[in-house]
C-alpha cells in the first residue's frame, strides 16, 4: 500500500472517543490518526466527518485533545475495524471531561 502520509506518526495507543464508542489510536501525527474500534454499529464510509476525543494525561493532569476530523479510510485487520482519520481542527481543553462541549471548556485553544 503507497504511504501518503505527510508527516511522522507516533506510534501510541490512546483511548479515543467517536461518538459512543470508545476504541484505541494505533497510530497519531499532527495531520491525521489511525483508530481501532468496534464499529459495527456505525454508519461510517469514507468521506464521512468524525468527531474523535483522545484524553491524555501529562504531568498538570488531565487533557483532552478534540478534533474534527474526515474519515480517509476503512478496513477490517487481524479482527478488528480500523479507520483512518485526516485531521482537519483540534481543541485541546485542560481539565475537561469528555462529555463537555467545547464552548463550556474555557480554557479550551483551536490550533
């Protein structure tokens, strides 16, 4: 498979919400994301916008990274459903739950 990617992916496990399911990041970058999950009740197809948060936690505690993202691609590895995600806006909200929206995180920064 030809590698379009961009930039340098690290290759990190985060949990990461879409929607109401909850999956793993099996690879990140600055301008995009692989996620494992189990999507079997999802309507996602490529070109679709997603909506994934991946909570990290650093030294000053908790932080969530919430983006907005297009779905690039979708495949089925060693039993589990993958979906490549391109990276269009991230918020990074400190100390906010997952649940909160964005404009209640005032501390909340668009990159």
């Amino acid at each position: 498979m030809k590698n379009f990617r961009k930039e340098e992916r690290l290759l990190a496990a985060y949990s990461v919400k879409l929607g109401g399911t909850v999956g793993i990041t099996r690879d990140i970058s600055p301008s995009g994301m692989y996620i494992a999950a189990d999507l079997a009740d999802a309507s996602y197809a490529p070109g679709s916008k997603i909506n994934p948060t991946i909570r990290l936690n650093d030294s000053r505690g908790k932080l969530m990274l919430m983006c907005d993202g297009e779905i690039v691609r979708i495949e089925s590895r060693d039993g589990e459903v993958g979906v490549a995600v391109k990276i269009i806006r991230t918020v990074m909200a400190p100390g906010c739950a997952s649940g909160i929206a964005v404009a209640r995180c005032s501390s909340a920064r668009r990159h």
